[in-house]
C-alpha cells in the first residue's frame, strides 16, 4: 500500500480546504463531487499506481522540465475538460506525492506548458 502525501503548499491546502468544507457541509454540488471523484482516485492510487481505471502514464514533458518522472491518471474520463491528477514516488519508494490537479489539457501542442506543479518539500 502506497502512502499518499499532498504537494504544499497548493495540493495540500486544497485537499485541505476541499474535506473541510464537504464535513462542514458548506461545499457545493461541483466541490462535493470533486471530492468524490478524488478521494476515489486517491484510494485507487494508494492501493495500485495501475489501477485499469486511473489508466497512470508518465507524461515525459513535465518529467523533463522537473527532473524526476512525473505521472498523471485520470479521475474521471470522457468529459469536457475531464480532471488529471498529477503525481511522483516521491520522497520515498512507498510514498506518491499528489503535486497538481488540472482539467486536461485541450492544446495537444503545448499541453502542458502552462502546468505547474506544488513542490514535495516538508512544511517547517
């Protein structure tokens, strides 16, 4: 089983901010449903990276730009825009770093120029 970890600061006060407001009850439709589809996606990555319905791959531009290999799956499919998490086995062997969540993108020659990832770094 693999330990999911948030990037920071961006992923991890998202996640953050995202369950708090669903246990509050102050979330809305989209972000109630955003946090499903993720919290699955986030279970199905700790318990198998190759999860058929994550369909992971490494996406060698962002790789290259970051130095380490970065991989994106899917949390959901078929839609407009459909939602791309964004991660690395980092900075354990065990250990998968969430470090973006984007739509994907629509401009397959510069997909993913505009993306930028949260770091892995530990908060002091």
């Amino acid at each position: 089983m693999y330990n999911i970890r948030m990037g920071i600061p961006e992923m991890d006060s998202f996640w953050t901010g995202l369950c708090s407001k669903v246990s509050s009850g102050t979330a809305n439709k989209d972000e109630t449903i955003l946090h499903r589809k993720l919290g699955k996606a986030l279970s199905n990555l700790s318990q198998n990276p190759r999860h058929p319905g994550l369909e992971s791959h490494e996406i060698s531009s962002l790789s290259k730009r970051y130095g380490m290999k970065v991989w994106e799956s899917y949390l959901e499919n078929k839609t407009p825009k459909a939602g791309r998490i964004f991660w690395v086995y980092e900075p354990n062997r065990m250990d998968i770093t969430i470090i973006g969540l984007e739509p994907h993108p629509e401009d397959k020659s510069n997909a993913y120029n505009k993306i930028t990832l949260s770091s892995m770094d530990d908060p002091i």
